[in-house]
C-alpha cells in the first residue's frame, strides 16, 4: 500500500470517529485571515467578541488596520485571548495585503501560491506552518499547515521519514487528498483532532482511529517529534 493510499484511508477513519468538521461560510477572505491570525475558529468563546471587531473600526478592512496605532489595537483587541500579543503582526500583514491587493477584501489570489507563500514568512511573527494555515483556511488556496501534530502523525506512522523537508511533506498531504483545498482543510483539521485526543508528545495509540494503519512494531521514532 502506497503512502498516499494509507493518507486516504486515514481521512476516511478520522471522519468516521470524527464526523465531517464544518467550515465557517459566508465571512470575507481578510475576515478570515484575521480569525486564522487570532487562532480564534468559529464556535470559540471569544468568536462573538472578534466578529464585532470585523465589522467597524480598525480590524474591519486592511486599509483600517495598517493606519491604526499600534496602542488602538493593543486596545480593542484585549477582549481575544492572546489578542494584543497580535497587535504588531496584524499592522504588518494589513500592511503586505494593501501591497497585495489594495483594499479589497475578498480579492482573487491571482498568483502563485508560493509567491504568497515566501512573501508572507519574511513578516516577523509568521512562521511556515501560520503561513500556510493563513492560505488554506483564509485563501483556500492548496497548501498544508505542517504542523508539529501533522508530522507526529506522518512520521509515526512511517509516510514520511526523518528529517522532514518541507517539499516532501506538502507534497505528501497536498497529493494525499488531490490538492482540493476542502479536503485539505478537512484533513488540517482531523489531524488537529487527533493530535488533541491520542496524538501528543506521547503516542497514546490505544483506541486512537489510526491505530489499525500503525506499523507492525507500533509507531516510529515516539519520542523524536
Ligand atoms: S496516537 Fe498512535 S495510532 Fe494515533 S495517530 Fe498517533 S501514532 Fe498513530
């Protein structure tokens, strides 16, 4: 069995333990950069709170919050968790997306990702994994948030090997699923579950619903990612 079939079979055993993870519908694409940015999803108890922010004042639109002084958006994002920690990289990214797009909102993504891709990671507080969580979740554009449970799961699991390059894991998930940004964000997202259930520091593998795809001898390489 290929890597890239044992990746299908595990989406379909996510989803059975899983259910299908609904996608919030209907906000505009730097809404949802903001709410990617905030690591605020919706259903959150802060949710509400960031919503109100999106429609009027600073955090409405890029133009809004490049202008803003750093101190009106340590301010008004005080009520979000973390929020005011945020102040510096949203001020840079509403600065990136006017040299982008103006100050469209929802704007068509109308080159590479990649382009996007290295652009976004020279804005200091950006690492690669936010980046592309940013152009998957915001932009839907098909690029995988690698993230530290996502190669847990790879690596344990023997579809990717150690050390990790950044190639071979996009390439990895991005085939994995056939590159539609739906599945991808699917995907993102059932993995974050498990990482959150059984798939931490410690494999927990029992009763976790990849347990039947594990190699014959248990996970690989438990302690090393
Ligand atoms: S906990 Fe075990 S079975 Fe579950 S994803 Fe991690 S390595 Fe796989």
């Amino acid at each position: 069995m290929t890597e890239l079939t044992r990746l299908e079979q595990a989406v379909t055993l996510l989803s059975a333990a899983y259910g299908s993870l609904g996608l919030a519908q209907g906000e505009s694409t730097w809404a949802r950069f903001v709410r990617v940015l905030m690591g605020i999803p919706t259903g959150h108890a802060a949710s509400d709170t960031l919503v109100g922010l999106l429609q009027t004042g600073p955090l409405a639109a890029p133009g809004e919050s490049s202008v803003a002084t750093p101190g009106q958006l340590v301010e008004i994002l005080a009520p979000i968790p973390r929020g005011s920690q945020k102040a510096s990289v949203i001020r840079a990214v509403a600065a990136w997306w006017l040299a982008q797009f103006g100050d469209e909102v929802s704007p068509a993504w109308s080159v590479s990702p990649q382009s996007y891709r290295e652009s976004l990671r020279q804005i200091r507080g950006l690492g690669p994994a936010t980046v592309d969580e940013l152009l998957l979740f915001a932009a839907d554009l098909p690029v995988f948030p690698v993230d530290r449970t996502a190669l847990r799961v790879a690596v344990r699991h023997g579809w990717l090997d150690l050390p990790v390059e950044d190639e071979d894991a996009q390439s990895l998930f991005v085939r994995g699923v056939d590159g539609s940004p739906a599945r991808l964000q699917e995907l993102a997202r059932l993995l974050t579950r498990v990482g959150e259930s059984h798939c931490g520091r410690e494999p927990n593998c029992e009763g976790c619903p990849l347990q039947s795809l594990l190699p014959s001898g248990g996970p690989l390489n438990p302690q090393s990612c």
